[in-house]
C-alpha cells in the first residue's frame, strides 16, 4: 500500500511539475508576444508606414524593458521540455542568455531617455531591435 501511495505521489509531482514548466513556457511565450506588438508601431514608424509618434514610441520603450526584466525568471531548469522554440543554448550558456536581457532593459531604458522627437528615434530604435535579432540568431530555432 505504501508503495501504491509512494508511485501516485511520485506520478503527481511530475504532472505537476510538467504542467508547471508548460505554464513558464506559455508565460514567457507571452511576454515575447508583448514585445513583438510593441515592435509594430515603431517599427512602421521607422520605415515611414506610420506617422512618428512619441508617446507611443515610449509605451513601447516602456514594454520592452518591463519584459526583459520579466522574462529572466521565466527559462528555469528543465523548461527546454515542451511547445518551445528555445535551443538548448539557452540553458548551455545560461548566464550570457539571461544578461542578453538585463542589456535589453537597459536599451530600452536608455532609449526612453534619449527619444525625444524622430531624429533622435531613428538613431536609437534600431539599438533596442538589435537585441532582438542577436538573441533570436543564437537561442531561437529558425522558423
């Protein structure tokens, strides 16, 4: 009986754990799906498909930097299992991974600050989307 108990307890915690992980995946799933949108607007604005609008911009400076400071606590241990596009990179080179996103805030902080009206967005906004492209090319499988 102790043992029947022992496998289902065992059974449980790796369901949970399972479900945990998919939940960690689905979250930072989102915060990268935040930071996408954000990139809409400024990036038409940067092509000239969208009027230049300042406000906006900051908002979406403002995402950017809130979820990169998020999405540290999103990649633990065993979260590589699953519905995800992350290489196993990111948990080789964790530490370089995770400062890719410290970086990012603080381009996208940076950037709030120097963004004062279009000359300055069009010098800035490509520093912030860098990082997007630099971390995707080494930690993301290819689409």
């Amino acid at each position: 009986m102790i043992r029947i108990v022992s496998v289902i307890a065992a059974v449980a915690l790796g369901v949970t754990a399972v479900a945990a992980h998919d939940d960690v995946i689905k979250e930072r799933q989102e915060a990268m799906k935040s930071i996408a949108g954000a990139a809409k607007g400024p990036g038409a604005a940067l092509k000239g498909e969208a009027p230049f609008d300042l406000a906006k911009i900051h908002e979406s400076l403002a995402v950017f930097q809130k979820q990169a400071e998020q999405l540290k606590s999103l990649w633990p241990e065993g979260s590589d299992n699953g519905e995800t596009a992350a290489l196993p990179a990111v948990w080789q080179k964790r530490d370089d991974f995770l400062a890719r996103f410290d970086k990012m805030a603080a381009d996208a902080k940076a950037a709030l600050e120097k963004i004062k009206d279009e000359v300055s967005f069009k010098a800035e906004w490509p520093k912030v989307m860098s990082n997007c492209g630099g971390c995707h090319k080494e930690y993301r499988k290819p689409r």
